[in-house]
C-alpha cells in the first residue's frame, strides 16, 4: 500500500518537474515580469522603481551564478555558451540604445 | 612556447570570474553612460536654445533703441503667454468630439452680445466645455488688456517698428514654446514648480530605464528573447513614464489659465476708443488683470 502510494507520489512529482520544465521557461519569467512592471507603471507609477530596485537585487546574482556556471561548463565541454551570452548582453545593450532613441519625447 | 603562448593570446588565459565581472561592468556602464548621454544632449540643446534666446534677446534688443527693456521683457513674456493661452484653448476645444461652426452659429456668433451669447453659440457649435472656452479666450484678453495698460511706451512707436518687434517676440516664444526644453522661459510664464516638477519627472523616467535597461542585460544572459521581452518592457515603461511627466507638465501650466484671477485692489475702467456700446468697456484690478465687463454708466 505505502508503496502505491510512494509511486503515485512519484509519478506526480514526475509530471509537475516536466510541467515546470515547459511553461517556466526564461522568456515566460521575463514576460510576466514584463507584464508586471507595465502594469505597476501605468496604475501605481510610484512603485515602479521599488519594484525594479527589487528585480536588479535578484537579476544580477542569479544572471552571475548561471555566467559562472556556463563559463565552467564551457572549460569542462568545450563549448561556448559564455562567450555566446556575453554576445546576447551586447546586442540587447545595443537594442536599450535604439529603445532609448525611440522612446524619447522631445516634442511637447 | 612562451612565445606562441604570448601570440595565441585568448579570453581563456584570463581569470575568467575577472573577466566576466569586468564585462558586466563595462556593459553597466555602457547603459548608464548612453543614458547620460541623452540627458547631456538635451542639455546641451537646452544649453544650445538658451543660446539662442539670449542671441534672439540681443537681436531684440538692438532692434529697439530707446525701448524699455522691461518692455521688450513684458513683450516676449506677453508672447509665450499667448502661446500657452492658444495651446490651452486648443487643448480645451479637442476636449469635444464634434466642433462644427455652421452658417447659423456663425450669424450668431457675430450677433452675440454678451458671454451668455456665447456661451450658448459655443454649445450649439458643440463645444460641451463652452465655459472652459470661454475662461480661457476671457485670460488672453486679460493678458492683452494688461499688456496694453502697462507698456504705453511701445504704443508710442511707429506701426512699423511695433509689428517689427511683435514679429521678432513671437519668433522667440515660438522657439521658446517649441524648444524641447523650455524650462527657463516658461518659469515666467507660468511659475517654477510646473518646469522643475516635469525636470524631475523626466529625470526619475530616465534613471527608471536605466536601473530596467540594467536588468534586460542581465537577463539577455539567459538568452537573447528574454533580454528582448525584458528591454521592451524598459521601453514600453519609459514611454508611459515621459508621456505621464507631459501630461502632468500640460496640466500644471494650464491650470492657471482656466480662470481670471480674484480682483485685487481699486478697479479701473477701459474703454476702446469706438465705445459705442456698453460691452467695448472692462474693468482691471490694480495689478492690470482683467476683472469683467463693465456694464456701468461710462
């Protein structure tokens, strides 16, 4: 009996690893996150910079931690997945630049 | 082997948790550095307007020898008042969906003879806000009628060096009113706290898209659609945030033309030099603001 139990249990845990796999995804996260920090700057302008002082204080660890770790796997496979984000971080650094261009109001 | 250590130089050699931190930096600074940027550009085309208005002053001011220089301050400020009264009106007038001066209205319109007139023309033209119109087209009279009262010397000109001076402070308010950055000159216009709050607004939308801009960086390091999803979000809270710090501005300058000032002191009649009937006269407070229309015997 304990051990229908554990395999249903098991099985479960199974589903929702393979659930959490598909649908949180990086763009999943950043389009939620997205999505809230519109939502908070058109209704609640105030907070928007509380809640981005609060994403920065979990972005950049967490973007650090998984650099290293790429950065090692990079030494122990010899691929290079480091070298391919640091690419990534440049061009949305370009894009930023576009953005900030186009987003500018000079005009009253 | 040293050598072609030397040569082979890669970014494996180096540390790479330096490396990497490095990087991060740098791109840190790329971000704040080109939002710097763009707050220095404008400063700099601020800087380049001021320029511009101090030259145009110059130019006004050779312009006009033997003219008060209050004048031609009182004068290039009447202008940037008008430009504000027109932009209020306009803002005011698109308020209503459907404006339509047909020939009836128009008759009626040159019939009217006092504000109940046209208060109603305006309705029947479908201006919803005919008492906001009315306000504001009663404040640029104001400011005409206090201009008029209070430089008498630039009507002792000549009709041509008037419209040449007219001209030449209707250039410098449209520059000043058109100017990406119009701080300065609309503090008179319309009190410092309106520029300086907008100066802020616009400041705190530039540091929030730096501090988001940041964050779509770092996430661009797990891949390259969440660093998009991420930056668009920046860009899309960058617009909200600079249209929120315009609309604010807009409000902020506008509010205190909506209404005529409380009269303040003795009140003084004026009449146009054709005063046939009773509403060519109006009255002004001490201060040369317009109070109402005088219906007393002249």
């Amino acid at each position: 009996m304990v051990n229908m139990w554990e395999g249903i249990l098991a099985q479960n845990n199974f589903y929702f690893k393979k659930m959490v796999k598909k649908y949180i995804t990086p763009t999943s996260i950043s389009f939620l996150w997205s999505l809230i920090l519109i939502l908070i700057s058109l209704l609640y302008p105030g907070y928007t910079r509380y809640y981005l002082y609060l994403s920065i204080i979990v972005i950049i660890p967490t973007a650090i931690i998984s650099l290293i770790k790429q950065r090692r796997q990079d030494k122990l496979n010899g691929t290079t997945t480091f070298q391919a984000s640091i690419y990534r971080m440049l061009i949305i650094a370009f894009v930023l630049l576009a953005f900030f261009i186009i987003t500018k109001q000079n005009y009253m | 082997m040293k050598k072609t250590r030397n040569s082979d130089f890669s970014l494996n050699q180096i540390n790479p948790k330096l490396f990497m931190f490095g990087l991060i930096a740098v791109m840190t600074l790329i971000i704040f550095y080109s939002c710097s940027t763009g707050d220095e550009s404008i400063n700099k085309s601020g800087k380049a307007e001021t320029k511009t208005k101090s030259e145009k002053n110059k130019t006004i001011g050779n312009a006009e020898i033997g003219l008060d220089n209050s004048v031609q301050e009182n004068l290039n400020s009447y202008s940037e008042q008008i430009f504000v009264g027109v932009e209020s009106l306009e803002i005011a007038l698109n308020k209503n969906i459907d404006v339509d001066f047909n020939a009836q209205a128009m008759q009626m319109l040159e019939t009217a003879e006092d504000e109940y007139d046209l208060k109603i023309v305006f309705e029947m033209a479908g201006i919803a806000n005919s008492q906001e119109v009315i306000n504001i087209l009663k404040s640029i009279v104001a400011k005409q009628q206090a201009f008029i009262t209070q430089n008498s010397s630039f009507y002792s000109l000549t009709p041509e060096k008037q419209a040449e001076l007219l001209n030449a402070s209707i250039e410098f308010a449209r520059i000043t009113y058109n100017s990406p950055v119009l701080f300065p000159p609309l503090e008179q216009v319309s009190g410092s706290s309106c520029a300086r709050t907008f100066n802020n607004s616009r400041g705190d939308c530039i540091e929030d898209f730096a501090v988001c801009a940041a964050g779509a960086i770092y996430a661009a390091g797990g891949g390259i659609w969440p660093g998009l999803v991420v930056a668009a979000g920046c860009m899309a809270m960058k617009y909200f945030c600079d249209k929120r710090a315009k609309r604010d501005y807009k409000e902020c300058v506008i509010m205190p033309m909506g209404t005529v000032p409380p009269p303040t002191g003795e009140l003084t009649i004026h009449c146009t030099a054709f005063a046939i009937e009773e509403d060519s006269c109006w009255t002004t407070d001490s201060n040369g603001k317009y109070v109402g229309r005088y219906t007393g015997p002249k």
